[in-house]
C-alpha cells in the first residue's frame, strides 16, 4: 500500500485527540486521527457515561473552537463549590457570582462530547479518520515519523500527536520511562438522586479514604465519585442499593437531604503516572498519554485540554508543524501547569486521605481560613477554572 502523508497525524481520537482536531480544523493542516475504535462504534472508552466536570477555562476553549453552542445544551451549570472535610469544622465555598463568571464550570457526560467531536470532525475535507487500526511501529527521521498500522499500511507526518490514553502505544514504541505512584485507592461512580435539589452546587467531601465527589447533573441528578481503600470496592459494590445510599450518606452528610436513588455503579484504580520528556523529535505526548491524574479536584481532562489549546497556538500556522523550536515553545508553555497541577492534586490526597486527628484539626482550620481570605479564595477559584496563568488564544475566546 502506498505511503500517505499528512502533516499532522494524531494517534487517539478520544476526547483530547479530537478535540486538538477540531482545533485545528480551519487551518492549512492535512491532519489524520489514527483510532482503535470504530468512529461510529459505542466501545470507544473515551466516550463511556462518565460524567465529566469541564472547568470554566475549558468552556472558552469549546467556545473558541466553536463546539459550545452543540455541548450547551446537554451540560449542567457549576454555580457554587462547597469543599468540607468529614469529621471537622470548616469550609470553603466558592461561587460563580463572587468571581463574576457565568459558571465556575459545567458537567456533561463524556458520552456528549464524543458524538459532539465526532460530528465536527466529519464535516472537515483536511480532517481523515485511520480506523479501526492500531500503531505497530514507528520511524523518527530527521523532516518527519513514518508509522506502520496493523493493516500494514504506512504514514507519514511531519508531527506525530500522541492522545491515546494511559496505556500509550507510542510511549511505549518510543520506550520512554515514566513514573508512576499506586495510591491504593479506587473510584467508585454513579449516578445518585437525593431528596433536596443540588441548586447547581458541586461538593468535593474529603474522608479519610480519600475525597468523595458529588457534581451536580440533570434531573436533579449528581454524579458520584467516591474514593476508597482498594480492597474495599468490592464489598461496597456488592451492596443492595439501600445500604450503598446508607454508607455513602454516612460519608457525605445530609447537605441534599436523604439520598433516595443510586444508578449503576463502576470503579477504577487511581494511580498517578507521569511520562519522561513527552516532547520528542516530531513526536508530542498530550493528555492522559503524558499525565494520567488522581481525579480529586476534576483535573485531568481540563489539563489534556489546555495541552490541547496550547499546542494548537503553537502549530496552527506553521509550515513545519513539526519544527523542534515549535515544540521547545510548547514545552516551555505547559511545563509549569503540568507540573504544578500534578504536585497540587498529588499533595491533596496525601493531606486529604489521612485519619491523623492533628492533620484533622489543621484541615479544617486551612479551610476556614481560605473561606475567611477573599483574595487566597479568589486565587482557588481561578486555579479550579484553570484561567491562573497565560492563555493561549483559544483560552482567551480566540479561533485559530
């Protein structure tokens, strides 16, 4: 089969790989997005019924890139944060109207935003799906990366864009090192009713098994991500629905009333895995392929997708998307946000997960204090959106 030639080809076409995608979609690029999955196919993982929290940051970026107007309608408002910790006084509570925002964040399934990114994609003539097909191997040369699919046929591109999850194929075709901490936690998650309505409000409820999570959905919905010791899970996921809502409501209080529903639940282990140097020669690891977080604070698919917004800036109008200065710039862009979200959710759970009484006292008081501190709450609350730092253009309402 003959060599095809792309300028940009991305490996993943889940969330993160498709949204840099349509990113990208009003540029010169001739852009492939090489997928396991079938694009019509209900399997793709990325796409499951998790309920995803998109920071207000994230919002512009679906604005600038021209998708919000389709998301919007199936999202739920963030309007106000309340985070406690199980045991002791204190609270910090951040509002959408204090910081002068429409909404500190929306929450919408990721099933949604599949369909939403799969429908914008076919309608671009410089956008071409490779699926189902896997890597198999790869070339680095000095002007481009050849690839070799498991249908034997061969690609080339000026700049290979890995976006294919914690498992990466090209992560491990390039051998790069990684580090990686097992946190003996799992996720729990599902769909909960409850008694009071949530008036838009999310509650992240640190225990000492980890943070539980409740963000606010449709119908009077909140979905649930509940943290505990691994070994736990399966007990608990055994429950009749009754005692499910009996131990979850022992952990979480009565804010909602009585909780009344549970849907379906799942779990997952929690690790942080983090990838050595995941800019290469032409070659650029984003999202969970570079990152791959605890979920305590909603992080991880808002930092894929600020990698996504920021590489975007750099390549859109080059005529060498590939250039390694062009990346040394991306680098250079989103090393200190990786870094520093990673070290923030990483230390949370290691203060937040602990049943020393002392750590107890100083939790409660640390956030009382930050409730009490406007400018401190203010500084929380424009990390959470993810608008503390340089926006790229697309950050900023800006289309490519």
């Amino acid at each position: 089969m003959k060599n095809q030639d792309f300028d940009l080809i991305i490996v993943g076409g889940g969330m993160v790989g498709a949204s840099l995608a349509c990113a990208l979609k009003n540029t010169s690029l001739k852009i492939a997005i090489i997928e396991a999955f079938s694009v019509t196919s209900e399997q793709q993982p990325s796409y499951d019924d998790r309920a995803i929290a998109l920071a207000y940051g994230s919002q512009r970026i679906f604005e600038a890139i021209g998708l919000w107007e389709h998301l919007a309608p199936h999202s739920t408002v963030i309007s106000d944060i309340h985070i406690s910790d199980r045991g002791h006084f204190g609270a910090t509570r951040l509002s959408a109207k204090e910081e002068n925002v429409p909404a500190l964040g929306q929450v919408i399934t990721a099933r949604i935003i599949g369909r939403v990114l799969n429908k914008a994609l076919s309608l671009q003539d410089n956008i071409e799906f490779i699926c189902p097909t896997k890597v198999v191997h790869l070339e680095q040369y000095s002007n481009s990366v050849e690839l070799t699919l498991d249908d034997d046929q061969h690609l080339s591109a000026k700049l290979i864009v890995a976006a294919d999850g914690g498992h990466s194929t090209i992560r491990r075709l390039l051998s790069l090192g990684m580090s990686e901490q097992d946190y003996q936690q799992t996720a729990i998650t599902a769909n909960i009713s409850s008694e009071r309505p949530h008036q838009n409000r999310a509650f992240e409820r640190f225990t000492d098994s980890g943070p539980l999570a409740l963000l606010p959905m449709s119908d009077n919905r909140c979905s649930l991500v509940w943290t505990i010791s691994t070994g736990d899970e399966v007990d608990i996921l055994n429950l009749s629905d009754q005692d499910f809502l009996s131990q979850l409501q022992d952990r979480f209080g009565y804010r909602l009333g009585k909780l009344t529903h549970v849907g379906q639940r799942h779990s997952y282990p929690l690790k942080l895995i983090q990838t050595d140097q995941a800019v290469q020669q032409r070659i650029v690891l984003i999202g969970n392929a570079a990152h791959n977080l605890h979920p305590i604070a909603g992080q991880g698919f808002n930092l894929g997708l600020r990698d996504v917004a920021a590489l975007a800036d750099v390549i859109a109008n080059a005529d060498d998307c590939g250039e390694a200065q062009l990346l040394h710039d991306y680098t250079q862009w989103r090393q200190n946000d990786q870094d520093n979200v990673i070290q923030v959710t990483d230390s949370l759970v290691k203060l937040f997960s602990n049943s020393n009484p002392l750590l107890g006292y100083c939790r409660g008081a640390g956030l009382a204090l930050i409730d009490a501190l406007s400018p401190i709450k203010h500084r929380l609350a424009q990390k959470s959106m993810g608008l503390d730092r340089k926006q790229p253009r697309l950050g900023r309402g800006i289309s490519l």
